[in-house]
C-alpha cells in the first residue's frame, strides 16, 4: 500500500465530543508513532454491552 501525506496548515476551533466508545483516540496535529492497545481480564459472561451513554455538558 502506498500513502502520499501532504501537510499542509490545520485550524481547529472547536472539538465537539457527543460519547467515547470503549476504543477511542482523538488526535490533532502530527504524530510520528500512534500505538495503541486494549485487553480485558474480565472474563467474556460479565462483559456488559448496552446503550451508550453520552457525556453529559455538566462535569
């Protein structure tokens, strides 16, 4: 695979975030190396999957 990058100026003036899923990375800017990485040691029966739940304005 080949990826041409062409850097060019970037303006940001407002970041809006509604929820964070379980897996979530926001980035602005430049980054030489993103590693990421995830591991649960719940076992899977109690591992609860439902409706998110949005962040709400109020900390």
């Amino acid at each position: 695979m080949n990826l041409q990058v062409i850097n060019r100026e970037l303006s940001v003036g407002n970041i809006d975030i509604a929820g964070v899923a379980s897996s979530s990375l926001v980035l602005v800017g430049d980054a030489d190396i993103i590693q990421l990485a995830s591991a649960f040691d719940t076992p899977p029966e109690s591992l609860i999957i439902g409706p998110f739940v949005p962040l709400s304005p109020e900390g």
